[in-house]
C-alpha cells in the first residue's frame, strides 16, 4: 500500500460530495475518512508510515500521554494525522466552493 496523495483525498471527496454536504456538519467527515484510510495490519502500517513526509512523523506526542505497547499503534496515530489534515483541508475547500456558488 502507499500513502494517498493530497491530489487522490481531494477527487474522493469531489466523488463523495452528495454524502459530505448532506451530513449536518460535513467537517467533521474528515475523521471518518481518515479512519478509514489508515491501513488495519501492521506491516501496512510501518510499510505507510515509511513513506510519511518528515514533518509528519513522530505526530503521535501531540494526541496522547500514556504510549501504547507496540510502536506500530504510535506509527498508526501519525498516519491518522496526516490523512486527517489532508481530508480536512479537502473538505473545508469543498465546503467554500459549494458556499462561494450559492452566494
């Protein structure tokens, strides 16, 4: 598995549009897209996780105080975040647009 790019997030959520603005708050769909792309075995984890930018690595110290047992769970709370950002920036950008063409 490789990480999604900004670029397939953002056609997923131009796909999934119906679904978002239907929701009573579309922003908060971001954490449901995010769980759902973070992959479920650990190889897929540390395999993802590899190939995260820098910057988003070693995220997991900003959520959580007690560290799980196996550091695959911390590997897996960076990808959530960065999956997270990026889901979150597409839907808040959706939402503009939808509200830029009532208006």
């Amino acid at each position: 598995m490789a990480l999604y790019t900004l670029e397939q997030i953002t056609l997923e959520v131009e796909n999934d549009k119906a679904y978002i603005l239907g929701q009573n708050h579309p922003e908060d769909v971001a954490s449901e897209y995010a769980d759902s792309a973070c992959p479920l075995y650990y190889s897929e984890i540390i395999q993802e996780w590899d190939d995260l930018p820098e910057e988003y690595s070693n995220k997991f110290s900003e959520m959580i105080d007690t560290l799980p047992d196996r550091i695959e769970d911390l590997m897996k709370i960076d990808l959530y975040l960065y999956y997270y950002n990026f889901y979150s920036g597409a839907i808040a950008g959706l939402i503009e647009r939808e509200s830029e063409e009532v208006a």
